[in-house]
C-alpha cells in the first residue's frame, strides 16, 4: 500500500467520526509501546495506525466487550 487514504479506511470503518477514534486511540497505543501490525518503515504514527486500519487488523471493540 503506498499511500493511504481516508477512503481506504472508510471501507472497513463505518464512519468518519469512528475512524478518527479508532485512529487516536491506536496511535496511542503505539506510543505506548504496542507491536505494529503491520510492516510501517520509518512512517509517522498516524500513518501507521492509518495502515492499519485500513488493512482490516485494527477494529473497534463493541462497548458491552470491555
């Protein structure tokens, strides 16, 4: 994948608003110290958990599940 978009990530996230949740919570995973799942070179890490997203190994997790 070189280069990510929104539109990528729409396909597997419902909305907008979801995605941009998704995504900060991810990058704060990342920044505290979680594994990438996907391969990411020298990417900022909103690229990365982006990426990931879009790849469809990052979701959301319902909230009756926490």
């Amino acid at each position: 994948m070189a280069r990510v978009t929104v539109e990528d990530c729409l396909e597997k996230v419902p909305n907008r608003f979801m995605l941009v949740h998704m995504a900060s919570k991810r990058v704060r995973q990342i920044r505290d110290g979680a594994e990438f799942v996907v391969q990411s070179a020298n990417n900022e890490d909103v690229v990365t958990a982006l990426r990931e997203i879009a790849s469809g190994k990052v979701f959301l997790k319902p909230e009756d599940e926490k």
